[in-house]
C-alpha cells in the first residue's frame, strides 16, 4: 500500500500536535536559488515557504525550523546547535521531522568515520558515537528524546531522481535501508519513505516545482501536502500511538492507555 497515493491538501490530522519541529537542510527551509545576469548564484532560506511552514499555516500549529541551507547531521551537531539553540524548553516540541542526507552524502568525506553503521552507536551514552553519518544522525535522535521524551519523530528519506549516478543511487539507498531499520531500535520513530513511495523527481517534475536547483514555492506547498498525507497515515494506521500526545511533557497520562 502506498501512503501518499492520495495526497491530501487540508494537513489532515497532523493537527494534533501543537508543535512541530523540523531539522533539515535547504529543502526544508524554502530556499530559493536566484541568479545574476552574470551567472552568478544566489541561495537565500525563505522559511515562511518552508514546506513546515505550509503544514503549520494548514494545521494552525507552530513550527520552528530547525534547518539551513548546506546543513548536515554532522554540522547541525558541530556548529548549529550552538548558534541557534534548538534545545529550550520554550522550543521543545511535540514532534520532530528529521530531514538530511542530501549534503552528508555530498560531503561523505567530511566524516572522520564515513557513512557508518549501527555499530557506530552507544544506545545507552549518545556521547560514545563515532563520528559517521549513522553515528551523527543517530545522536540527533538521541539527543531529541532526552530533551524531549517520547517526542514523535519522523525520519525521511531522499526523493528518487531521474537521471541518478550510480554512486547518488547507492548512496541514497542506503540512506534508505539505514532510516528503515530504525523504528526496530526507537519506540514513536516513523519513515517517511518519499524515495519509495514518493514521485520521481526527473526533467517534467523540475519544470513544475523547481527554480534552479531548488524547489520553488509550488514545490514547496507539494512537499507539505505529500508529507502530512504520509504523517496523517501514520497516526491513523497507528492511532493508540498517538492517542496521548496532548499530555506530553504535562506530567500526566492515561494509565488504561499502553501508549
């Protein structure tokens, strides 16, 4: 069955959650590529078109972008937190979308451990991870659920594209094998499988929905509507884990609910 074969264009029942947080690089921070009469580029992050941003406007939740052009699951760790301060109570959120991979596998080499395995991981001491893209992604959800605990986090592929390298295509398939296996090790981790169920992103798809080598606004509103399609999915085939969301971080629970 395919989740999003229907795209919904309401947000559909990811108004559940109040707040969203959403980590990524610039696809997720409605970055629009200008350019000069030189030929010169330009890369500016619109976040008011963030695909988050269109999903909380549909919802009427708050979203924070926790993304920016060029970012990485090592440089979010390194250098991002530091300057912008994810980890505050006033930001904490109820759920989390994880959106990186396209600049890590661009940048493998940056990783003092490569592309990396679950191997890579200390389940019990985030801190002991080696420093592989498994390693770093990895801390990030760690990190996540000590700050915020059982935080509902949705983890997302890369999208397919057409023409694809040999080595992209390798590359971002084991994004994908590597993001699958993870709801076997974290309880409330979701895939957004959009390199599996999502369109293919080729010539005819870029004539609509990109400017240069970024999606443009239409492209944007897309990805918002195709993601909360897949969210709602989620929370609909699995509604006993979603059922006391409005009590996170309140203290309180259901104790005749197993979730």
């Amino acid at each position: 069955m395919n989740p999003i074969k229907k795209i919904r264009t309401d947000g559909g029942d990811v108004s559940i959650f109040r707040t969203i947080g959403f980590i990524g690089d610039s696809l997720s921070s409605g970055e629009h590529e200008s350019t000069k009469e030189d030929g010169t580029k330009g890369f500016h992050d619109y976040y008011e078109y963030s695909w988050g941003q269109y999903i909380a406007r549909k919802c009427g939740l708050t979203a924070y972008n926790f993304s920016q052009g060029g970012l990485q699951a090592r440089t979010f760790l390194e250098d991002y937190i530091q300057k912008n301060s994810p980890f505050v109570l006033e930001k904490r959120c109820q759920a989390y979308v994880i959106a990186l991979g396209l600049n890590d596998m661009t940048h493998i080499a940056d990783y003092p451990d490569g592309f990396g395995s679950m191997a890579d991981v200390d389940l019990s001491d985030y801190r002991n991870n080696k420093k592989s893209y498994v390693g770093c992604y990895v801390k990030i959800i760690q990190m996540l659920r000590e700050f915020a605990p059982k935080c509902r986090i949705f983890v997302m592929t890369t999208a397919r594209e057409k023409p694809e390298s040999e080595e992209k295509k390798k590359n971002f398939d084991a994004i994908q094998s590597f993001l699958n296996s993870l709801p076997s090790v974290f309880d409330f981790l979701y895939v957004l499988d959009i390199r599996r169920y999502g369109p293919t992103y080729d010539p005819a798809f870029g004539k609509k929905y990109f400017l240069g080598g970024h999606m443009n606004a239409l492209g944007y509103k897309f990805t918002a509507d195709m993601v909360s399609t897949y969210m709602t999915y989620y929370i609909n085939e699995y509604p006993e884990q979603f059922a006391q969301v409005g009590f996170l971080y309140t203290g309180l629970n259901n104790a005749h609910c197993k979730y």
